[in-house]
C-alpha cells in the first residue's frame, strides 16, 4: 500500500539518494593524467599511488588494487584455502567441501567468494551490540564444527565487529580471519584500522562507498608472497615468459588505471566523508529521539565507526503488523506504531531514498540449506522460528524492524529534516 498518512508533508526538489559519489575535481586530474600519458590499462603511475596511499592511510603493508571489493575477497578467500589445505588441482576450488564460518547479515558478496572456491558457508548470528557475527555465537560454531580453519567477518555500515573477541577465538582454535572491510574503510577499532585484523582483508570502492572510484577494491595483507600471488592471479596468472604461459587458473581482476586515478583523488577525502557521515547519523539520532526507535549501534569507546550509512531500528513494541516474502511486503497502518516497510514508503514520498537493512544470508533462497548458528547452537536443527513468526534469531530481527536511511554526504540539514519528518509522521 502507498504511504497516505499525512498528504501535506514537503517533498524535497531534488531526490535525496541513500549514498552516491561525493567528488572534489581532483580526480578528473588524475584520470586526465592515465589519458595524455595513454596508460588506459590496468598498469600505471595511479594504481602505484593509490595503493601506497591506502597502505598509509589503513596502516598495512600490502595493498593490491583490483577491480571490486568482491574480487578482493575472492582471492583473500583462495589464498586461505591454499594455506590451509594446499594448491587445488585445476577445475577445483581451494576450498572444496570444507565448512567456512561467515557472517550472516551482510550484503552476499562478503559470502559468495567462498562458493567460488567450493567452500561451504556455515552462517553465524548477529549480536544487537554491534549488528555484526555474535563472538557468542561463533564459539558455539566451534563446539559444533571443530574443524573449521577458516573465517571471514565483514564490518556492517561502517561498525567494526568486536574485533579483538573474535581473533582471540580464531586464534584459539587455529582459524585464518578475512576481515570483509568494504564497508568500513577509515573505521577504527581500539585505535587500530580495520583491513588489518585478518590475515587477508578486503576493502571496496563501489559508487556508494565512503571513497569511490566508481568500482574498484583491494587486497590488503601483511604478506609480501600473498601480495605477490594476487598480481599474478588477477592478471590471468602469466609467468615469466617470452610468451603467453600459464601455470595456474587466472582472473582478469586487476584495477584499471583509470579508475585508480578517481580513487587517487579520493582518498586524501576519507576524514572530511567521515566527519560529514558522522553529522548525518547525529542529526537523525538527535531528530528521532523522542520516537520508540534507536540508531545502528556501536561498541562504545572500543570504536570509531565511519558512519557509512545512518540506519535505525523500532522497538519491538511500536512495530505494527509487517509481513513480508521473499519478493513483496505489507502492513497494516495503526496509530501510534509503524514499520519498516510504511517508513520506506513514507521516505519515498519525499522523494528521497531508504533501503531495507541486509537481509541475512540464511534467509536468502540461495543459502536456506546451508547450516546457521545462533548463540544456542544450531538453529537450523531447531526450528525456523523466523518464518513461524517468532525470530530466534538476532539478524531477522534486526531485518524485521530495522532500515537503512538516507546517508547522502550532499544532503543539507534542510533536506534531512524533511526525511526526519516523514518519519515522525509514520508514528502518529
């Protein structure tokens, strides 16, 4: 149904996206400069830089432009099975039919890489502390599946996970850590980066990300040999040969020049993005304080989050009836209380834009089957108590009730005041 509470609310002139590219013209004198020197390819002088540029700014050592965040995980996701369980045979993944712990709200991408490589995603819970893999949780997966040598942990909307819980963990039980970092570039955890708390970690400049490149991301690592093997990898794995010879499957994975120049330009902006993320996120917590909803949470003075993107959650007890599947969702309107689905309606009619919060990974039709693990043990043994209704899990919930809202660095306070108000509307 269309959102019809309040007809009068002011819609804004220009739509308001939930996150696009916030340029500066630097980056056009970088890509001129890949154009007049003619290195419209995936070498060059702006790759060179961006990558030492990321390496000061994050704290690594290693950096390995390529052309997606995806792509990034992807080869950090065939390096750890190569480590762990030796060089596949062509045809074969590196980590063929071994069970891989992953985290379970996030966008599939962080996921889809071990698929890639012929490993199994066993999911792990979300804590409300962070919206991030429940440590609690992931402990159980350990009772439960001993053998599991391999983790990857993405950071959701710029929060850190509780970081240092997790690698104690890992640690513990001999496991290797992929920090998915895509959407927390410039986000800290006690005092420390993150990209540098897995032995590979990944990092994105997709068009909505704090810095962009349009496209874009890089392996980061502590690694020389591993740094190494991923410039090889993404260039269709050539070796050193007066011809075309080939030893291993290569990927056509390396970051353009071009594209490098844009991210060039970007980056010397990554705390001014922050800094304006952060006004965005304290403007809706200060405009929504009086409504029976809270904003995406972090883990207090551990952490300094990049406030990629300003989400909120309504209580339990405001949510009016929303039911969703997996393709549509309805509600029926009642006084006093609301849902996600009427707010994003309501944020539309302000021609401005929300989104839904991830939905979590064993929910996805592509992953029903695969093993998910709460802080209780093995949900999938149990029940799906989401879809009877009842959420024994934290990431359904928090999908149930919570939204994403717009988070555009160019937005004014007028305009957001605007989306602040179509909100307040919703509860009346």
């Amino acid at each position: 149904m269309a959102f019809n509470k309040n007809n009068d609310l002011k819609k804004l002139d220009k739509k308001i996206f939930l996150a696009t590219a916030t340029m500066h013209g630097e980056e056009m004198k970088y890509i001129q400069e890949a154009y007049d020197t003619n290195w419209m390819t995936t070498v060059g002088k702006n790759i060179d830089t961006a990558e030492e540029l990321i390496c000061k700014k994050v704290g690594c050592t290693y950096a390995v432009g390529l052309s997606s965040g995806t792509a990034a995980l992807h080869m950090a996701a065939k390096l750890a099975g190569i480590d762990l369980y030796g060089q596949p045979q062509v045809g074969h993944g590196a980590l063929e039919g071994k069970r891989v712990f992953c985290t379970d709200m996030t966008f599939d991408a962080t996921v889809n890489p071990i698929v890639y490589e012929g490993g199994i995603p066993v999911f792990i819970d979300t804590e409300y502390d962070t919206w991030n893999m429940d440590p609690v949780a992931l402990e159980k997966a350990f009772e439960i599946y001993p053998e599991v040598k391999l983790v990857v942990v993405a950071n959701l909307y710029g929060t850190p996970s509780k970081l240092d819980k997790i690698k104690e963990i890992c640690d513990r039980h001999g496991a290797i850590i992929i920090e998915d970092a895509a959407e927390s570039l410039g986000a800290s955890y006690k005092g420390i980066q993150t990209g540098n708390f897995g032995k590979y970690n990944a990092i994105s400049f997709n068009g909505n990300k704090i810095i962009t490149g349009s496209s874009g991301g890089m392996l980061l690592t502590e690694s020389k040999e591993a740094a190494e093997k991923v410039r090889k990898w993404s260039t269709q794995a050539r070796e050193a040969a007066p011809w075309y010879q080939h030893e291993e499957l290569g990927y056509n994975y390396r970051m353009s020049n071009v594209i490098a120049g844009v991210i060039r330009g970007q980056i010397p902006y990554l705390e001014e993005h922050i800094s304006k993320k952060k006004a965005i996120y304290e403007r809706y917590k200060e405009g929504l304080k009086d409504l029976p909803v809270s904003m995406n949470p972090f883990n207090g003075s551990d952490c300094e989050p990049n406030y990629w993107l300003s989400c909120m959650i309504i209580d339990k007890d405001a949510m009016c009836r929303q039911v969703r599947s997996d393709n549509e969702a309805v509600y029926i309107p009642q006084e006093g209380k609301s849902c996600p689905t009427e707010i994003l309606e309501a944020i539309v009619s302000v021609n401005a834009e929300g989104r839904p919060i991830w939905k979590p990974m064993h929910m996805q039709p592509i992953y029903r089957l695969n093993p998910f693990i709460n802080k209780d043990g093995n949900a999938r043994a149990k029940t799906n108590a989401y879809i009877e209704g009842g959420c024994i899990d934290v990431g359904a919930d928090i999908f149930n009730r919570g939204l994403c809202l717009p988070s555009d660095n160019k937005m004014t306070a007028e305009e957001q005041d605007v989306v602040i108000k179509a909100i307040i509307e919703c509860f009346k």
